[in-house]
C-alpha cells in the first residue's frame, strides 16, 4: 500500500474568478488488473464562478453547466477491483458550498469499470 498526495491549480487567461483547485490524501494499491486490491482517497475543491470546468464526467457535481456562484467542498471516495479488470468506484461530496457561502446539496457517484 502506498501514500498518496496531491493537487492541482488552473485559472483561464484572461478572466475573472476563473481560478480552481483540489489538494487531497489518498491510501492503497488500487490497480483494476488484479483482483483485491483498493484505494480510499479524501480531497478538498475550490472553484470559483467562471472557472473553467464544464459537465465532467468524472466527478463535478457543481460546475459552469449547474451552478453559477461556484463551488467548494470535500469528497470522499474509494475504489475496489471485484474482479481482474473488474473495478468498483464511489464517492461521496459533502459540506458543499457556493463561493458565497450558500449550501449545496451533498452528492453521490457509484460506477462500475471494465478494462479490456
């Protein structure tokens, strides 16, 4: 098993509150290919309005297509690989908020993965 930790920073040329960025801590050995092995991971977001971030597919619940104060908050998340090349992912986003302050409703993802 191993430690991880990490971040990311971007921000549009030329535009206003356009920043964005995440820093989290993670621990596993998660490979899809062998079967057992897992990760759990815990980060942190922080957009603002006009960052460019639009209709993920990964895990943004709130980005430029759904919300447009921005957004922050934390996510919780692990994987799994119930079967070689058979991987099981879910997270969890909680205390989310607008850049103002406003709550925002706490989501969910499952997904289930195949490698061929």
């Amino acid at each position: 098993n191993k430690l991880w930790a990490g971040g990311e920073w971007l921000k549009a040329s030329n535009v206003d509150n356009s920043q964005a960025w995440t820093a989290g801590l993670g621990y596993g050995n998660y490979d899809i290919a062998k079967k057992g092995t897992w990760d759990v991971k815990g980060q942190y977001f922080n957009q603002k309005a006009n960052a460019p971030i639009v209709s993920s597919t990964w895990d943004q619940a709130y980005d430029l297509t759904n919300t447009s104060n921005g957004y922050k908050g934390y996510m919780a998340s692990v994987d799994y690989a119930v079967q070689d090349n058979v991987g099981l992912s879910a997270g969890y986003g909680f205390n989310s908020k607008d850049q103002s302050g406003n709550d925002l409703s706490d989501f969910y993802r499952a997904e289930l993965n195949y490698k061929f």
